[in-house]
C-alpha cells in the first residue's frame, strides 16, 4: 500500500498521559492511601457525598489518583460505581436509631436529649497554623466515653416538640417505592425521591450557592430555622430473602438536617383565614457534610413549595445543573476538537455576508 | 483493579440494549435510559460510548473516528478505552468494521447492512432552542407540534437573509418526530435517508438513546422556497488527494499563507489514493 | 349528537370545577356561596354551560371578574381541560366528534387550524422577541405551510389590514405599544383565516381611542371574511358594539341569553337589569 494513517493522535496520546504521571511524582515524596484516609477526612466525606458512594478507603484511594482535585476523585468512584451491579436495596432506616455524635438546633435552646457539639470546626479560628503536628493527639477512642443522660442511639427528635406543639402537621407517611435515578433518568415533573437523591449527589459547591440564592431573594427569600442538624452513625440493614428477616450490614455516617421554613397552611380555617404554620425543607448526606445537607433542605423545600419564577423552584433548572460530573464533564469537552462543526459555522457566516454584502 | 468486559455491568448493558430496541422501533423518539457514568467525561462521548459498550462482542471489529479522523485524540482515547476492556480488533477501513462509533461525521463511504454506526449527541433536543423546558418539549413532541423549530428557520431567513443553522440541523424522523441528528455537518443529513445500516445516536449527559433505522425517511426542516443546503465545497479540491465533493477540512499554508483544503474524512481519503488510477 | 347546519360551534353542560366535589355540590340543583360548595370548598368555576355559536355571527359572553367566562374561553380553546361537558366543532369530522375526548396532538392541531385566540394580555398570544412577520407566521407554520414566500405576502396583508406599518414587520413586538400589540395578535389570530376567533378582553387596558380601533377592526374583518366570533367582555358597550347574541354569566353559570338587543332593552334576570342600568 502506497499510502498509510499518520498515528499522530496516538502518540501524542500515549506522550501526554505519561507526561502528567511523571510529573505528579517528580518531587519524590510518597503519600500513602492510609494517610489520606487518617487525614483528609472532611475531603472524603465531601467526595463520597458527591459520588454517592460510601467508602472510605476508594474515596481516599481517589483523591490520591487526582492529586486531591475534588472533580475528578468524584468522577473516579462514579466511573467505578458504573462498574458495580447493584446486588440489594437496604430496608428503610430510621434516623431516629442513629448513634448521634453531633446534634445542634437552632431554634430551641433545650431540647430533649440536649444539644451536643461534637466535632467540629465551627469554632476553629482559621489561622494559618505552621505547626500541625499530631504526634501528641489523643486516639479517637477517648472521646467516646463522655457520660450523657440519654441513650445516644434513640435520643428524641425536634420535630417532635413542633408537632406536639401543633405548630407542624406531619405528612401521611409515604410508602411507595422510591424512584431510582441510577437506574431510570429522572422524569419531569420530577418525584420528591428523585429529588432529593439528586440534590444529595449535587455538587457541594452548586447546592451551597443555590441554597444561598433561595433564601436571599430570589424564592423563598427568608431565613430558615434550623430544627436540628445531626451527625452521626446509621446503622443499614438488607433483606435479601424479603422474609422480613433483615441483616446489618454497617454503619455510614450521615449528616440530616430538619429546616423549619415559617409558611401558610394550605387549608384555610372555618372562618376561612389563613392560618400560619411551619413546613419541612430536609437535608440528608453520606458523611459530615453540614452546609451542604443544610442547603439541600432549603432546595427541598424550593421545589416542594414553588415561589414564582424563581430558578430556584424550577425542578429542571435545580437537578440538571447540580450534578459535579455532568457540569465538568460538558464544560470541559468545549476544549475537545470541534472542527467540523466550525467549518460549517464558517460556511453560514460567510452565505449571510454574501447575501447581505450584496 | 479487574474490569468487566466492556466495563459496564451486565445489569447496565441490558437496560441499554432494552433502551435501544425500543429506539429503533419509535424512529426519532429520544428514549430516557439511566445513563451510567464512564472513565471518560459527560460531554465526552458517554452516550456513544455506552451504546457501544453494550452491544460489542468478542467477534466485533471496532472503528472510532472524530472529526473525520481515526488519529483524532479523543477518537485514539475512546477507542483505547474499548479495546482495554473488550480486547476486540480495530480498523480504520469503514467497510471493515462491524461497528462504527463516531463524532460529528458520518464516513463518506455508504453504511453496509451489517453496520452500526453510532452517533455521539452533546444536545439531543432539538426543540431546547426555542424551548428550555424538558417537560414542555417532550409534550410537544407528543403533540407533534413543531412549530417552533421551522419558526426559529424562518426567523433566520428574516433576519439574515437565509438559513442560519450550521449543523446539528434538525431533521424530521419518518414524517413524525423532528431530531437532532448530532453536531455532524448538513452535508452529512441526506446520508441519514434510506441508509442500508442501523444507526444509533446515544446522549450520555443528557440521557437519551435515539435511532434511525435502515431505509427510513429523513428529511431536513426546509422551506419550498428555501431549500435545505449542505455546506458548499463546490470549486474546492482536496490538496493531497484531489478529490472533490466531500467534506473537507479548510486550513491554512504556513509557508505561502494560503488557504487549501483536504479531505476531512482521512481514511476513506487513503483508500482512493491507494486506488489504482486513483486521481492524484 | 353533531353539530346542526347553521352552527360553527356547540357546547354541552360544559363544567369546570376546581377541588374533588361532593355529593352535595354535584347536584345540579345544587345551593353553592357564590361558585363555591358550603361542604366541600369545591370551586365551580363553570356549571353545566350550554350554547351554539352560528356561522357568520358574533357571541357575546358578559360577566363580572370570577363570572368564568374566562374560564370558558379558555376550555373552548384547550388551554384548560373541561371537567365534564361535551363540545363540537362543524369544521373538525363535520361536527361529529366530541373534541374534548380527542388526543392532545388532535387538540393541538384544531386550535392551530380551525381556531383563532386573542388573549386579553399579548403575552400570552404574541412570542414578544420574535419579529411581527415571524409571530404571524407561527400560526401559517402551525397550519401547514412551508412556504416563506407565502408567508410573508399573507403576514403582510393581515399586518396592513390591521395598521402596522410595513416598515415594522421586522421589530419584534416588544418594542411595539399595547394597542399595536393587540393589532399583531389579531393579524396573526386571522392569518390562517379559521372559521371560529375567540377575543378575551381584547381591548381592555387599551387607551379608549385605540379601544375603538380594535373594535372597528373586528367589526369590518367580521364583515369581510365572515368569521365567526365569541367575544368576552365585562363592558356592556363592547357586547353591545359588536354581538349579535349575548350571554351572561354569573358565578360560573349563564344566567340569561338572546339577543344582544332584547337583553338590553329588556334584561329579565335581577343581575343583567343592575349590570344594564349601571351604564345607562
């Protein structure tokens, strides 16, 4: 044969993708899985909440592959969950059995089983701090033991007061089937199952600053209560056999969040006034993700409770545009060759300058 | 770690191929599936790639082109990615292959009825320019209500003076559903009619698989009097190979300066040059 | 049951009600405050309306605001869905379908065909970014033509036959005032020449000498092309301008009809002889 491919591509390929591996090692120091598991532990909560994917070690795994680029450690363990036949659902799970290690509410100063700060870097002052050295760090063991009134794994929840209070009636209970979006693409108008697994998978950095433009004008535009924010470990059973027989299988962490939103009553009362009443935006993430689980109550409740035009209550404008992978992924193939397609742009600018030079 | 043949999980690929056959029997319906995500990025090709990845088999010959080319860096990646975890034998010849999975082209050689051509779609509505609601636009598809795309072309020609669409030009499925043919250029629309192979058009982000069957009418969204027209390449001939009347590739001399072409699609501009008698 | 030789258009017990019902309130005999049910908060919007509008003529519906003479327009028009009542057109299956039990897609297809809307606020009616020409087009497309040529000859004829300069086809309505605005809306209500153009409150808001524009418009294209027309107003003057026959409404039901002059002239009905004698 005379002529041949030129395997350009193929070259430039193989060239670049060695490049980049060489130079993420090139200064010599070696990380290990193990240390970014014992020590990243707030990236690993805000990845796996992203990925929808509970596992500490692949998410630390991830984040070293990605040298700690968020997106991509996320795209990772998608891809991977892609992989992944899905074996059981778990049984439903009931927050109210979680082995809570934080609990904080911010519109009632006693509440039952008490406030419970925990860990957290609320009240860290965000110096930069040259001298981080755990050496004399105590294990995480000699926390546990701090003695406290309630059992920890049923302490009462605060929605219970409200309702108690009458100041909230509860939903019926709901007992169909969730939609899975991971297994049927979400159909609009959309199901609040698909909706709130959407916006748990959200980026955290879009969920955040849709959260923020709901309640600072454009939608509810208020300022929620926070009922109670809690942290702690849910225990998750299946049932394979459906014999009602079910297994535990571990515990995740999870961060849930009640957001009391003062709104109306639907109904009106028999003089036909209208009564006030608060109503329920929630929040709920895989791992110690709290600004994040607080911004999807107030999304839950945006699109629960449209206000107008606000973007904020248009379920498409909210699910198709929250998702880390899909925004990243489209943003970035703009870089991608498109050179056909720019030849037949070419093609109409230069028809309309003829028409019109004319 | 150990991959799956052709990656996905079983489970996955079967939604896809049940997806798939309901796509072929409704030509032009866009079918919502539960797109998976892939090792390579949304935007990317997942939707091509995931209808490829759950119809290959051990005896399948694989060709993978972008811009025309099999040596495109994202045709080499995506085809990298196949191979890796099918082990399945590649081509570069059109006729070759079983099938073809392909970004904003269709080869200029005529599918065989033992094709797949599979089409990668960044937008498969065809409607979101004039409508951004996906609830809207699926109910005007039902309605088979279309108004708003001739409109936007008749705006055009109101505007400009002509059709200002480039591609991506919409085209209407078997007298029924209007679509997106994907980002190809409108040269390659009228390949799209009463072809001999099956071609599947597969949007990953926006998780939609559509189809056009062998030997189905497609035609584009046109005016009596303003007929439809590919991009025109008429007093243009192809620098290295001499061919005319195909897509070409407009570039630029770094020596003279000056503006010459080349055939876009460069497999099928080998195969005439190794031609006997070939032009050149 | 079809539509009699001399009717365009005919309705039966046509209802809307917001709310399940009761079995109280589904009475027809049924004692409701104002159009809502004492037992169940139901709201009657319409109840049980029935009425033919004759070729060639224009019905009037008169009422209050919360009348539902809105709400009528609207069912007539699919852009709300009946809750019960029956509904035909002579010119769809020569007025022997019920419409109201077509598919979206046939309903979709008689407004584009056989009806003509002119909303109270040309938002609704009007794609406001879009040229004049082009918004007349949208209805020419949406009944089949795909002819621009065509197009621009009848969205120039309709356009000077209500007064807009020619020189403005290409603005979009937008940059238009509200009187001009209605106009483009009913040239492109008549573009397409349907036999049935329903007006709600097309010219309230307008300035009183635009006001007698508009209405001296319809009038003479009612005249030429021998429409037939429902016109709701809750100005007694324009029913009386422009109707032949005339209904009142009130509290979702009719409460009275006939002739335009015979009611006012003679109101029977408590209601119509406050509404007649307020504008005396």
């Amino acid at each position: 044969m005379g002529y041949v491919a030129v395997k350009g591509g193929t070259k430039a390929i193989q060239a670049s993708v060695r490049m980049y591996k060489d130079k993420q090692h090139a200064a010599g120091y070696e990380i290990e899985v193990e240390h970014i598991k014992a020590n990243m532990n707030q990236l690993i909560n805000q990845i796996m909440s992203e990925a929808s994917l509970y596992d500490r070690d692949l998410a630390a795994l991830s984040i070293l592959q990605a040298e700690g680029n968020m997106e991509e450690a996320v795209f990772l363990l998608r891809a991977h969950r892609s992989t992944l036949p899905r074996l059981h659902y778990s049984t439903v799970t009931n927050t109210r059995d979680m082995f809570v290690e934080r609990r904080v509410s911010a519109s009632f100063k006693d509440i039952p089983g008490g406030q419970i700060l925990g860990a957290s870097p609320d009240f860290t002052h965000r110096l930069l701090d040259d001298d981080q050295s755990f050496a004399g760090n105590k294990t995480a063991e000699a926390y546990t033991e701090i003695p406290h009134t309630h059992a920890l794994d049923a302490l009462p929840k605060v929605i219970d007061y409200l309702e108690q209070e009458g100041l909230f009636s509860k939903k019926p209970e709901d007992d169909r089937e969730p939609d899975d979006i991971t297994k049927q693409s979400i159909e609009f108008p959309s199901s609040r199952s698909e909706r709130l697994q959407s916006l748990t998978r959200g980026q955290t950095g879009a969920v955040t600053s849709l959260g923020y433009a709901e309640i600072r004008g454009y939608g509810y535009s208020s300022h929620p209560n926070i009922g109670e924010v809690r942290v702690g470990q849910q225990p998750v059973h299946i049932d394979p056999f459906d014999t009602g027989d079910a297994y535990y299988i571990g515990d995740i962490e999870l961060t849930e969040v009640e957001a009391f939103m003062p709104a109306d009553e639907d109904d009106m009362d028999d003089l036909g006034n209208t009564e006030k009443t608060f109503k329920i935006g929630y929040g709920l993430t895989f791992g110690q993700n709290e600004t994040k689980a607080i911004a999807m109550s107030v999304l839950d409740y945006s699109l629960e409770h449209p206000v107008g035009d606000a973007a904020t209550s248009d379920d498409e404008f909210v699910l198709l545009h929250i998702d880390s992978v899909e925004s990243t992924g489209f943003i970035s193939h703009l870089k991608l060759p498109h050179y056909v397609t720019f030849q037949s742009v070419l093609d109409r600018v230069r028809q309309t300058k003829g028409e019109h030079g004319q | 770690m150990r991959q799956n043949f052709a990656f996905l999980d079983e489970h996955s690929k079967k939604e896809i191929r049940r997806k798939t056959l309901k796509a072929i029997s409704i030509p032009g319906y866009q079918v919502p599936f539960a797109s998976r995500e892939l090792p390579i990025a949304r935007g990317w090709g997942t939707g091509g790639l995931q209808l490829t990845l759950s119809l290959i088999g051990q005896a399948d010959i694989l060709k993978v082109i972008d811009q025309g080319s099999d040596e495109s860096v994202n045709a080499v990646n995506i085809r990298r990615l196949i191979q890796d975890t099918t082990g399945v034998k590649d081509t570069i010849h059109t006729d070759a292959a079983t099938l073809i999975q392909s970004r904003h082209r269709i080869p200029e050689v005529p599918l065989k009825p033992y094709q797949i051509l599979v089409l990668q779609v960044p937008l498969p509505e065809p409607l979101r320019p004039v409508e951004p609601s996906e609830r809207i636009t699926k109910q005007l598809h039902a309605d088979k209500e279309y108004s708003g795309a001739w409109l936007r072309l008749f705006e055009q020609i109101m505007r400009y003076g002509s059709i200002t669409d480039d591609a991506d030009y919409p085209v209407l499925v078997d007298g029924r559903y209007v679509m997106a043919p994907s980002p190809i250029p409108r040269f390659d629309n009228p390949k799209l009619e009463d072809n001999d192979g099956l071609i599947l058009l597969g949007a990953g982000r926006e998780k939609k698989i559509y189809a056009v069957p062998p030997y189905t009418k497609v035609a584009s969204l046109a005016f009596e009097d303003h007929p439809f027209e590919v991009e025109s390449f008429d007093d243009v001939t192809c620098r290295e190979s001499g061919l005319t009347g195909v897509y070409m590739d407009e570039l630029i001399d770094e020596t003279t300066g000056e503006t010459y072409y080349m055939t876009n699609d460069t497999s099928y501009m080998i195969e005439e040059m190794n031609k006997e008698g070939s032009v050149k | 049951m079809k539509t009699a030789d001399n009717v365009a258009l005919c309705v039966r017990n046509f209802s809307k009600h917001y709310g399940e019902g009761c079995a109280y309130c589904m009475e027809s005999d049924a004692v409701l405050d104002r159009n809502i049910c004492p037992e169940c908060g139901t709201i009657h919007a319409c109840s049980d309306i029935s009425f033919d509008l004759h070729k060639g003529e224009i019905l009037g519906i008169v009422g209050e605001s919360g009348s539902g003479k809105s709400t009528l327009m609207k069912m007539l028009y699919f852009d709300q869905e009946a809750s019960s009542g029956e509904y035909h057109l002579a010119d769809f299956l020569d007025g022997e379908a019920d419409v109201l039990k077509l598919s979206s897609r046939q309903k979709r297809q008689i407004r584009n065909e056989i009806l003509g809307m002119v909303y109270q606020n040309p938002v609704y009616g009007l794609k406001m970014d879009f040229s004049a020409i082009s918004n007349i087009a949208e209805k020419l497309i949406a009944s089949g033509s795909r002819n621009v040529g065509d197009m621009t000859a009848t969205g120039d004829h309709f356009l000077g036959k209500v007064n807009i300069p020619l020189n403005r086809k290409f603005d979009p309505p937008v940059n238009f005032s509200g009187g001009m605005q209605q106009r483009v809306q009913i040239a492109k209500a008549l573009s397409n020449y349907p036999p049935i153009l329903l007006l709600d409150e097309v010219t309230t808001g307008l300035d009183l000498s635009v006001q007698a524009d508009v209405l001296e418009l319809i009038k003479e294209i009612q005249r030429e092309l021998g429409i037939s027309m429902v016109v709701v107003s809750h100005d007694l003057a324009i029913i009386r301008m422009l109707c032949d026959r005339t209904m009142v409404m009130l509290n979702g039901s009719v409460i009275e009809a006939g002739i335009t002059d015979q009611i006012l002239e003679d109101p029977q009905h408590a209601y119509t002889q406050q509404l007649v004698y307020s504008i005396l």
